[in-house]
C-alpha cells in the first residue's frame, strides 16, 4: 500500500516538474517573440505609388455676366450649374412693379384655390404625366444642399401646378374657375412683356460662386504665374466659395487647370506633356497632363496640370490639396526590408513550412516602402551573367508565399 501511495506520488511530483518547464518554455517564447516579432510577409497582387501631396490653385476660363443696372432688382432663371448655350438667358430684371404684380397672383390663387374641386374625383392622362413631373421635382428638392437649385426645382414645381390648373379650368363648366386662370395669365403676361434679360455670351456651365479673382487668374496666357504671385493671393486651402445674389459667371466645364509649387525629384524631373495621374480629395483619381513647368527662384518648380475631369465638381473651389500620382505600378508586391542582394542580383529568403530558399527576384518598381517584382526567366539570368552552376531547379515566388526579412 505504501509503495503504490510513493508511486503515485513521484508520478505527481513528475507531471508537476513537466508542467513548470512547458510554462517556462512559453514564457520565454512569448518573450522573444515581443522582443524580436517574426519578419514574415505573406506576398500578395498589389499596387505602389510614386505620390507627393500637393496644394493648388484652380485656374478657370470664367466670363463674369455684365449685371448692369439692376435698379429693381434680379431674378436668377438658371441654377448652379446649369449648362447653357450662347445667347441662353441666364437673368431676368425685375420690372418696376413686379412686387405689386406678384401680390395680385397669390391674391388670385387664393381664389382659385377656393374654386377648385378635389382633384382625387378628376383624373386625365395629362394631370397623370403632371403629378409624375412634380414627384421627381420633389425628389430633387429633398437630395439637393444647394439653395439657387432649390430655388429653381419650386419654380419648375410651380410652372406644373399652374398647368394643372389650366388642365382643370378648361375642362370644367365653372366660369368664376376660368375667369380667375385668365386673370393670373394675364398678370404672368405683364411681367414677361416689360422684363428685359440677361444672357450668356458664350457657352458653359452657370455658377454663382463669385470670389473677385475671375479677371486675375486667367488661363489663356500663363506668364503673369510664379510662386510669390500665388503666395500673395493668401487664399485658404479647400474653402468654399460663396454664393453671391446678384452676380454670376459662365465657366468653360470641359478643362481647367492647377498650378502648384513642388520640391520633390520627380518635380524636377517631369516633362512637359507628360500624362500622370492626381488624387482629389475625394479618392477620385483622374488624369491630368503637365501643360507648363517653370524654376523658380527658390530653386522649387512651378508645375501647371490640365484636368478634363470633375471640371465642374471643383468649380466650388479656387484653392484644394491633392495628391500627384508620378507613377504607379501593379503585381507581386514584398516589402523592401524583405529584399537582399547578391551583386547586382536581388533575392528573397521564401519560407514554406520551415524550409527556407533563396528565390531571385527581377525588381520591377519600387517606392519608399515597397517593390513590384517578378520572377527571373533562365534566359534572361543567363544573359544577365548570373553563375548558372549555382542553380539547382527552377525556384520561383508566388501569391501567397511567405518571405523573411
């Protein structure tokens, strides 16, 4: 009985002794594993840039619409960015009893509105396609932020209540109805016979996002642009524009340009002409073409980019930060610390389950951080004047291996 109680004993004192040296093996391991975290990167299809972060200004071809005497006051007919065709009106003066006029309209509305029957017991095609019309005008009114297109969708709204009216009067034997539709057709009549318009003088998009600059930057001749002539302008970056009530302008909305001021290598290096990619700050990348590119005397480079894209998005804006895409390129992207050298030949330790190879790797692209790679062909190692002898069998890298650093 004694010797099974020792057995059982010694077997306890054992399992314990085993149990203190596996925690103690896992203790250091997670030590050393904070220490020194494993230098494992698991390769994968992927994209690098070339990028440098930018603040520009935005150069327009902007025609400010001759306002003129507007004694009795304007009405804007377009809205923020409407598209309008040369001869378009754009404005309308008020005429010199216009508030007069207006106050008989709703007076007579009023009365219409007392006359009409329940237009749920009087249904037409017309009144149908009508209600349609106001329903996606309504639409628009809830989605829109901008006050001159919410201004516009009430009028448009109000144009196709009016019809309905005019629909219902005619098709109904209520004379006090009909009499009242051609009193308001007739004030409607007055205010469009004495009112006089503005109109565009060259094709476009309307804005009235108005800051006093249209006459300063011009983009039909570059030459007046240099880095303290931009720094003077003390404008402040990704600021709105404000809405001006009684000025506008006609903008070109197929291009328009931005200049800014860089210091980077690739500043200095790029060509006129060259195609490249920018960044708004929108994450929206769109092309861009470098049209002009001056020293300046700060030994910085003034760069100016021609944009066909968002013309019309950024019309809100004269000064924004952006990022220029130089370069960009895609495939088997590693980190760079995962990169080593033999000579003028690149490796990559790959580990697969513990076994470790030196794989070569052709070095495509690379950036701050890390590189597009591929993997070398026999020919060319061959022509490159590596020592074929040193290869044993065809190692290459994939998706998914995993390298060490």
């Amino acid at each position: 009985m004694k010797k099974e109680f020792d057995k059982r004993k010694i077997t306890k004192v054992a399992i314990a002794w085993v149990a203190i040296i596996v925690a103690i093996y896992l203790v250091v391991l997670v030590v050393n594993i904070l220490r020194k975290p494993t230098d494992t990167f698991v390769i994968e299809k992927g994209k690098i840039y070339q990028e440098e972060f930018a603040e520009g200004y935005i150069i327009r071809s902007e025609a400010l619409i001759n306002i003129g005497n507007a004694e009795n006051g304007l009405v804007a007919i377009k809205a923020e960015g409407d598209k309008v065709g040369k001869g378009e009106a754009v404005y309308r003066y008020c005429v010199e009893n216009e508030d007069e006029i207006n106050d008989k309209i709703k007076s007579v509305d009023e009365q219409i509105q007392e006359n009409l029957n329940n237009d749920e017991d009087y249904f037409s095609a017309d009144i149908k396609l009508i209600n349609t019309q106001i329903d996606a005008k309504l639409d628009n009114l809830y989605e829109s932020d901008n006050l001159q297109k919410i201004k516009q969708e009430k009028n448009d709204i109000n144009t196709y209540l009016n019809k309905k009216i005019k629909i219902r009067a005619e098709d109904s034997n209520n004379a006090t109805l009909k009499k009242l539709v051609n009193e308001r057709d007739n004030y409607e009549k007055q205010l469009n016979e004495k009112s006089t318009y503005i109109q565009a003088e060259n094709s476009g998009v309307v804005s009235y996002r108005v800051d006093g600059l249209e006459e300063s930057l011009k983009n039909d001749d570059l030459s007046y642009l240099n880095e303290e002539y931009l720094k003077n302008l003390d404008l402040e970056t990704g600021k709105i524009i404000a809405s001006s009530t009684d000025s506008g302008k006609i903008v070109d909305n197929f291009k328009c340009n931005i200049v800014c001021i860089l210091d980077s290598d690739e500043a200095k290096e790029c060509k006129e002409g060259k195609s490249i990619k920018i960044r708004l700050q929108n994450s929206q990348e769109i092309s861009a073409k470098i049209i002009q590119k001056v020293e300046q005397p700060s030994g910085k480079e003034m760069i100016v980019f021609e944009i066909i894209d968002d013309v019309v998005e950024l019309m809100k804006y004269r000064k924004i930060s952006f990022d220029v895409i130089w370069w960009s390129d895609s495939g088997l992207k590693i980190p760079n610390s995962a990169i080593k050298y033999e000579g003028d030949f690149a490796y990559v330790i790959r580990n697969r389950a513990g076994l470790k190879e030196k794989i070569l790797i052709k070095v495509l692209r690379s950036n701050d951080k890390y590189s597009i790679v591929e993997n070398y062909t026999y020919a060319e190692l061959k022509e490159a004047g590596y020592d074929m002898s040193t290869l044993s069998g065809r190692k290459t890298i994939s998706v998914y291996d995993q390298v060490e650093n």
